[in-house]
C-alpha cells in the first residue's frame, strides 16, 4: 500500500524546494526521521546538506534522529532557528503570556504578565532591528514562525525556568512578519522573588528561545536578502543549555 507523506516547510526551505510542503509517496506508513530525511534529500539532492541538519518535528515537538513516524503525523521540516550575535500574537496560550503577533509588542504589557505581589524583582529583555551589521545596512527584518510549535516551545522555556529558579515567572511575545529598523522583535519578561534569580533567568530565557523556538528571521539589505539561522554552533534544539 502506498502511503502520502506531507511534511510542512518554514523560512527559507519553500523558496529553495519551489514549495510550501513537501508530498512523498512511500510504501509504508512508518519510518524514522533519518530515514525521512534521507528522502527528501532523494528527492531534493541539491539541497541534502541543509536537509540534514534541520530538524524533523512530529505533532508541534522536536523528533531525535531514531524517532519512528507516522504518515498520520503532523510533520515539519525546521531549518536552524533565528540567532545571532546578540539575542534576538495571535496564537497564544490561556494566559496569554507565551505570544507570536503580527502587531507591534509594547514591553510594559509583556512585564506586566509576571509582575505579581509575592515577587521583588521583574526584568524584560527587548530586542529590535539594527541598521548595521559588519559594515552591512540592514532596511528590514521578516520574521517566520511555526506559530503553534512556536508557542508550546516558549510555553516550554517557562517551565524549564520554574524548574530551575523556583517560583520565577516568564512570558514571551515575539512579531513575525515585517519589522522595521528600531521596532521589537521580541520581548522577553522574567520575575521572580530575588533579582539574582531574575537575571540569570532571563539570561537563560533569551538562549534557550534562540536554540529552540522555530522562529527565523530574513535579513533584508540594500542589495539582497538572506535568511539567518543559528549562529552560535552546531543546531541541536533536543539538548539542554548547561551554563546556567
């Protein structure tokens, strides 16, 4: 029996593969994600070296290399997600206080989510478009997300905080779409009941968002445009941070 994969792209892929998704028709319905991405890389040889280091997510979550799939899942192929040299809605959760938007982020809002009684310290990272990059101008940024992955992996970030400073507070609101020079991208807000645990928790937030949220960014510059991914080494959004 044959079987229809289809597997969603983001950011730069459906520019380089000439579509959206990708549609493969398979003898069975379960594989591996080596062995999904092996062909797509069959299917796409041009392109093997970017496919094999961008991810697989299965059902809005990071797949390992081993995991098995199945054609019935919700798949997606991620390219190294938005970082750069310095840290860089609506689909939201209950509280709304992990946010992907197309609309402009005001920073006293997003603090505003963690601010509570019981907490002595609030700090909020706020990050915007620079015009010059190593001697290049930078006009605009466009932003690109897996919106509902987007979220569940700030929803994560907060849970991965309260686990390691008890009792802080996150939330996260990040723009897709056009951004303009001096606008925000993202903000970041943390609180938590001593302001040591407040900056170190808001160190480790601004990181962990650009190694795991699929988010990426398109640099657009007065003689072309690319597409930014992970600079700061090897991509592998299913490890922890261990500097914290």
């Amino acid at each position: 029996m044959t079987c229809n994969w289809s597997i969603k792209l983001f950011a730069g892929l459906p520019e380089r593969l000439g579509a959206p998704s990708i549609n493969l028709q398979a003898e069975t319905d379960q594989m591996s994600v080596a062995d999904l991405k092996a062909a797509i890389s069959a299917k796409y040889p041009d392109h093997k070296a970017l496919i094999q280091i961008a991810f697989i997510a299965r059902n809005h979550a990071y797949a390992a290399e081993d995991a098995i799939l199945l054609a019935t899942d919700e798949l997606a192929l991620l390219p190294p997600v938005s970082g750069g040299e310095e840290p860089a809605q609506p689909v939201t959760e209950p509280v709304e206080r992990y946010v992907i938007t197309s609309e402009a982020i005001s920073s006293d809002e997003v603090l505003a989510k963690v601010i509570v009684p019981e907490h002595g310290a609030a700090i909020s990272f706020v990050g915007t478009t620079r015009e010059w990059t190593h001697g290049q101008r930078t006009v605009r940024l466009e932003y690109e997300a897996y919106a509902p992955m987007a979220v569940a992996t700030m929803r994560q970030i907060g849970d991965e905080i309260s686990e390691r400073w008890p009792n802080a507070l996150c939330a996260i609101s990040h723009r897709i779409g056009v951004v303009g020079l001096a606008e925000t991208s993202v903000v970041i807000a943390v609180s938590a009941p001593h302001r040591d645990s407040c900056y170190e928790a808001s160190r480790y937030a601004i990181e962990r968002l650009k190694q795991i949220v699929p988010i990426w960014k398109k640099e657009i510059w007065e003689d072309g445009s690319e597409w930014k991914g992970h600079q700061l080494g090897p991509w592998n959004p299913t490890e922890q941070l261990t500097d914290f």
